[in-house]
C-alpha cells in the first residue's frame, strides 16, 4: 500500500529515431495484478539530481548508451498512482526530448528488479503505438510523438 500523500518526481525520455519513432519497454507495474504496459526510459530522480540529469543517467542504465544533452524538458506530467505496490500515490514526471537512431539496448546497467519486470522492448511510432493490443502510458504519449516528430 503507498504511503499516505507520498509523491515520486521521474524523468522520462522520448529517445526518438529520424522516423519519429521512439523506444518502448514492455514493464511490470508495482502491483499483484500483473499488470504490464509499454513506457519509456527513465525512473526516478535521485536526491541533489536534476530532472536532466535524471533522464540522461537512466537513459544510459535502461539502454547502455550515453546522450550528452536531455535539452529542455518538452512536456510535464502530474498523475495519481493506484498500483497496489508501489511506494508512492502521486507522481511527477518531466519528459525529454533525446534524438537517435534506432540500436539494440543492452541490459548491462539494469537493476535486478529490471531483470525481471522489463520483459520486452521495440521501437514504436504514434500509430503503431496506438496498435497495440498491450496498454502504454501516459495516454497523451501518440499525440506528443506526433508533434515532435514535425519537428524532425
């Protein structure tokens, strides 16, 4: 059970390819349902870090790679937080815009828990995100990546 009015500040990353696609991992979510979807790089901010900061180091440990520049975040999401499991019941997560082509990543920096939730990755556009038969989230994300692609 979360504790009471507990928030967790996150950074994401939309790591995106010169076709607007962007990489995906299939993860388990902190709940005894089992309940997995697709989302993107990144997890929580460590104390003294920045947001940037946050998303360009689990850019590195979620993929095995190292981007120098999260630039400005380019969208802000507040949400509540239902699952079961989890330690917190209300989160914050800033997004970053990082630009790449499309590579394997390599699971060399995960954490044990990562080893087991993490079950699959793929690179998805708007439309093929939008599908899958497998939930994602945030909801909003097709309509970010739609908007950061015409910028490509």
């Amino acid at each position: 059970m979360p504790a009471k009015d507990a928030l967790r500040l996150t950074s994401r990353v939309l790591l995106m390819d010169p076709h607007g696609a962007c990489l995906f991992f299939m993860t388990a979510a902190p709940d005894s349902s089992g309940y997995s979807r697709w989302i993107t790089p990144g997890g929580g901010v460590d104390p003294g870090e920045t947001h940037g900061e946050a998303a360009l180091r689990e850019l590195h440990e979620e993929t095995g790679r190292r981007f120098d520049n999260a630039g400005d975040p380019v969208w802000t999401y507040s949400f509540e937080v239902t699952f079961d499991q989890a330690d917190h019941n209300r989160g914050y997560a800033e997004y970053f815009l990082v630009r790449s082509g499309r590579f394997e990543p390599a699971s060399t920096f995960w954490t044990a828990e990562e080893h087991i939730d993490v079950t699959q990755w793929a690179w998805f556009t708007a439309e093929e995100l939008e599908g899958q038969s497998e939930p994602y989230e945030p909801g909003p994300l097709p309509e970010l990546m739609r908007k950061l692609a015409t910028s490509l």
